[in-house]
C-alpha cells in the first residue's frame, strides 16, 4: 500500500519547489495520496491537481491558516476544502493584504527611531519576491546601521524589539470558522509547535473544538514517540480526527522529506476513510441546512411576495453560520472541562479514530469577517512565543 503525506508546501507560500516537483518526489516516495497545505492561500490547487493527475497521485485540496494564539501562532489546517469558494478566496484576498501592509509600518517605526530607512529602498534590493523583514534587516546593514542580519533582527526586528509589527492574523476561531464554511476539515497543526505540555493541548482542543476544530495533526516529522501517543490519547478522548504529514518545504527545511518526514514518519492510509466520511457527512448536514434554509427563504418570500425579493445569494454558507450565535471559544469562568465520555471507543491504533457523527449538528461558528472580535485567551502562556519553522 502507498503512503501518504497530509502536509505539504510549496512555492505558492514558502516551499521551494513548485506543485510539479513536488509531485514528482511524492511519487518517488510511494506516496499516492497528498494534501497541499500552502500557507493561507489556495493558489497552488490547480496547478497540484494537474501535475498529481499526470503521475496518478491523489490530491486532497488544502491550506494551512496561521492565527493568532497569545503572542504566537496556531495553525489550522484544512482538507477538502472546496478551494473555489468565493467567499473563502475573498477573505484569503484580505488576510493577504494585512500582511502587505506591515513591512510600511516597520519601516515608519524605524524611521521614528532616527534610521534613515525608505520602503522603496528595501522594494528595490527584494526584487521580484515579495518583500520581507530579512530585505528589511540587509537594507539596514547596507546602511551601517547593524553589522549583521541578527543585530537587525536582535535590536529592530524580532519579536518584542523596537521596531517590531505584529503580524495581524485571525483568531483560531476565525481560521476554523472559514475552513469550515468552505466545506473543509479543520485539524489543529504540529500541536508539538503550539505547547510543549500535552495537558495545555488537550485543554486547547476541547476548546478549539467547542469553535468546530475536527482534528488533530498527531503524526509530524518532530513529534517524538510520546508526543505522538499523547495527541492520539487527545484524539481519542475528545472523539477528534487523526492526521498526520511531513510538512514538507524544500530547502527551507531541508531534513524533511515527502512522506517521510525525518526518515521515521510513518502516516497510516488507514486515517484517510474516517477523513473522508467526515467531508462527506459535513457536506450533508450543511446541504440539508441550506435545503432548509432555502425552504424558509422560499416560504418567506412567498408570504411576503412584495418584499421585492432578498438580494441574498441562495446556498451561501454564511447566510448559515449568519444565524449562529457569536462564539464564546472559553467556557465560564469556574466551569470544568467537560471529562471525556465514559465508555467512548477505545483506540486500538490510528485507524480506529472514529468519525464524525454524521447527523450532528455543526458546533456554533463565528461570523465570517469578525476578525478579533474574538481574542483567544489561552489556558495558560504559550510557552513559546513565535516559530521557527516557518
Ligand atoms: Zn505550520
Ligand atoms: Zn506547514
């Protein structure tokens, strides 16, 4: 049986080979099915879809969304996302923008600090790639300013120091909240990354589920041997999808390889049916939602046959997320974690993760465009504030 590898980048965020190079060493390494998992954006489907259909290699459309967690990041994966989604490429188009709009924000911080520094300046040493603070830090050493690109990023750049922006990024909730509303899985990424404690992310998941979190990334290439038994116990206790991938980058990361990770990944084909059933049941309980909803749009419309109609369009998700409650991700203050369900199945390997139920209701979503209405206060500080693989 082929393997298969459920994270993976490539040049359309920050990997370093393109969609056909990847696919390419997928095949090399057995692997027959693979999710592109790009950073915040989908733009790297079609071309993946083509390249895998030529080497027979399945792929599952996919994206990874960075959010905001205390002063770091937590990322949110999605599988089978129906990557078209208007609404899902509208806000990809906005969150792309923020980013846009830090390096100038940078650059006036360095400007209040006295460093004679101009944004067309660091445009022009970036070239065609899109500017980042490493042009940022060169530009500063070209200047005399620093004498190397860690002072730069130790005195002006880092996180915490005195030129430093915040990416704005959403609230987990938020990232969750658009992979779900365009029809897809959301797995919490490398929990390894988030919270070294295995207790901080169980907690983390029962509330990230509470927001409609459905899986969790227990196989990754630095996940140590208890880790991984630990976010399986995770899985297994609060009933949550198991996934698991290389993350693959290149070059950027050059240790890890397709669907082998460090050389010991091991990701069971087994984990893709319960994966599958769960796209599928999400997919019919929001086509009977919509069915309803529309019935009560048509039933509305014909009570009310000179309201002149609604300029809604009919079968968006939103309108469906629109009539849940506002998400309140943290229980009340006092409440206990609910205790994992007496008698839930035992898992007797990753395989046995059992499926979403394919009647429940799907779990309150935020409103779309509601970005830090939510801040998500976490069970405890982080213990790492930013990441280094990225
Ligand atoms: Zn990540
Ligand atoms: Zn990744």
């Amino acid at each position: 049986m082929s393997r298969i590898d459920l994270h993976l980048h490539t040049t359309y965020s920050d990997g370093s080979l393109p969609p056909a190079e990847v696919m390419a060493l997928a095949q090399k390494a057995n692997v027959g099915t693979l999710a592109i998992t790009d950073h915040d954006t989908v733009d790297g489907i079609p071309d993946s879809l083509e390249a895998a259909a030529r080497l027979g290699i399945e792929v599952i459309p996919g994206i990874e969304i960075s959010s905001r967690y205390g002063e770091g990041e937590l990322h949110i994966l999605g599988y089978f996302l129906d990557w078209k989604d208007e609404a899902l490429l509208v806000e990809l188009a906005r969150l792309k923008e923020t980013r846009h709009d830090r390096n100038p924000r940078i650059i006036q911080k360095l400007n209040e600090l006295g460093l004679e520094i101009s944004y067309e300046e660091v445009r022009a040493l970036a070239g065609d790639v899109s500017v980042g603070r490493p042009h940022i830090a060169r530009v500063l050493m070209n200047k005399g300013y620093v004498t190397s690109a860690k002072e730069a990023f130790d005195r002006y750049l880092a996180d915490g120091a005195a030129a430093h922006v915040p990416r704005e990024l959403p609230a987990p909730a938020d990232a969750i909240a658009m992979i779900r509303a365009a029809k897809g899985i959301a797995v919490l990424a490398h929990p390894v990354w988030v919270d070294r404690s295995g207790d901080r992310i169980h907690r983390l998941c029962e509330e990230l589920k509470e927001a409609g979190l459905q899986g969790i990334e227990v196989h990754y290439s630095t996940h140590k041997p208890e880790q991984t038994r630990e976010y399986l116990n995770t899985a297994r206790r609060l009933d949550l999808l198991v996934t698991g991938g290389s993350d693959f980058h290149g070059v950027t990361k050059p240790d890890i390889e397709v669907g082998r990770g460090r050389g010991s990944l091991v990701v069971s084909p087994k984990l893709l049916e319960p994966l599958r059933k769960a796209a599928a049941a999400g997919l019919g309980v929001l086509v009977a939602i919509l069915l309803v909803a529309g019935a009560v749009r048509a039933q509305g419309n014909s009570n009310a046959a000179t309201s002149g109609g609604t300029s809604e369009r009919p079968g968006r998700v939103q309108e469906v997320n629109g009539n849940f409650q506002p998400l309140n991700l943290h229980a009340p203050q006092g409440q206990s974690p609910s205790a994992p369900a007496p008698g839930s199945p035992a898992l007797s390997g990753s395989a046995a993760s059992p499926p979403t139920p394919p009647l429940a209701p799907l779990p309150p979503l935020m409103p779309l465009g509601s970005h830090t209405v939510v801040t998500p206060r976490p069970v405890s500080p982080p213990s790492f504030g930013t990441f280094g693989h990225r």
